[in-house]
C-alpha cells in the first residue's frame, strides 16, 4: 500500500454501524468514500462530520440489492477518486451494507430469502468483483458477518445462513487476492445498540438486559465498539491477519 492517506470505501456509511465505522477511521488518518441507498442527507451529515476532523469524504448512491447497477457505480467510483483525490484506486473495502429480516424458518417467505440474497450474499459477491480493479493492491477487504453466524437464535434462519455464506467467501477471497497482497478478513459483530431490527436491542429493555446478561463483559454492544474493532483489522499492524473472522461481541454465548 501506498504512503498516501489511506481511502475506505464503507457500503452503508450514512448510519448505523457503518457511519460508527466512518468516522472512527476518518478520526484515525484515513479518508472516506460512504455509500447510501436513499437518505442523502443522513450521508452529508456524516460527510461533514468526517471533514470537520480535516479529513476528506464523498458519499455515493448504491443499492447493494442491485447488481445490475455495479459496473455503473464503479465509474462513479473512478470518477470521485479522480476528483477529490486525483488517484485511481482506493485501499479498504468494507462491505458493511445489509437489511434485517427476524421470521422463523416456517415462516420465511421465498422473497424475503431473495433480498437477503440479493443484498448479502450476490451484493458482496459482484459488488467486490467489479471495484477489483480499484483497490490497490496491498489493500484490505473487510466483510461485515454476524454473531448469529456461531450462535443461533430463532428467527434469524436466512439472515445467518447469508451470513455463514459470507464467511466462506472471505476464506475465498484471501486465497484469491492473495497473489495481489490483498488481505480479506471478517468481522462479526454481536448484538448492538441501533436501528437495525427496528432498533430492538436498543429500545427493548428486555432484550437489552437479556444480551447484556448472555455476554462475558456484561453490558450490550454499542457503534462505537465495532467503529474501534473496524479501525484496528484495517491498521498497519494488523497487516498479517488474513483469511480470518472475528467477532466483536463482548464474549456473548460464549
């Protein structure tokens, strides 16, 4: 990797974990491009937050459930890495963006098992593949899995099998990428305090007292746990981990 400062792209950086994510790495040296699916002024709130820390930051319109649209956003890409920072490529991929669904396995719909697809499995899958010829080599790709991958509770049968599916791939891509010095690795977070699930965790004080209670270090998650963890896996001196996950969960089921 160069010596330049550094540029994350973070699919789903206008909110939730993703914004925690964007603006823990802007607070540590590294530049931000965010994606959005349609709330831009959520996503220029947060490019303002991150260059009021003199750091430089664009946000661009992506539906991850789109592949279709990939090639299109990879010009856009281009096009912004020309503009703000007259480079080509760019150095971290985190493909954090993704949709909650909580339905029993009976009673999972065949369409709520293809957005899941389409937005976590077949989004990352294509995505990645088309902004390749982007990152430069040296770079990071981090993939966003779920605690729900080890541990299952009921209700989320698709959006963890999406998940597990996730964590195979990233073994995939580290021996893939490997020849390009790529390093690919996943981070699953456990149970945090957002608006993802229609923010239960958050705002249910039951379930919230409930994970508290299952989880080593005894409190819930918070954004700010997973922003730190994302900054650490994309650090210098996290160069040799590779092909691996890691959960950030606070020792929950454990």
């Amino acid at each position: 990797m160069s010596t330049q400062t550094p540029i994350a792209l973070i699919t789903g950086g206008s909110r939730g974990l993703g914004r925690s994510m964007a603006l823990a790495l802007a607070s540590h040296g590294t530049d931000v491009v965010l994606t959005y699916r349609s709330n831009k002024a959520e996503a220029d709130a947060v490019v303002a937050a991150i260059q009021q820390q003199g750091r430089r930051a664009v946000a661009l319109q992506l539906d991850v459930g789109k592949a279709s649209t990939f090639a299109a956003f990879a010009g856009q890409l281009r096009a912004a890495l020309n503009d703000q920072w007259q480079r080509s490529q760019f150095d971290y991929l985190v493909n954090n963006a993704g949709i909650g669904v909580h339905a029993s396995f009976a009673e999972t719909s065949e369409a709520q098992f293809d957005e899941l697809v389409s937005v976590h499995l077949k989004g990352t899958f294509f995505l990645t593949q088309a902004l390749l010829p982007l990152i430069a080599d040296g770079g990071r790709i981090l993939n966003i899995s779920s605690g729900l991958a080890r541990f299952a509770l009921p209700g989320y049968s698709a959006y963890a099998a999406m998940k597990g599916a996730i964590e195979v791939l990233t073994r995939y891509l580290a021996k893939e990428l490997g020849a390009r010095r790529i390093a690919v690795n996943t981070l699953a977070p456990g149970a945090i305090e957002t608006d993802f699930g229609g923010g239960v965790v958050r705002d249910n004080a039951d379930v919230n007292a409930f994970v508290a209670s299952q989880t080593a270090l005894g409190r819930v998650g918070l954004p700010d746990d997973i922003g730190g963890a994302v900054v650490a896996l994309l650090s210098n001196e996290s160069g040799w981990i590779n092909g691996q996950r890691i959960e950030a969960s606070g020792g929950m089921f454990i």
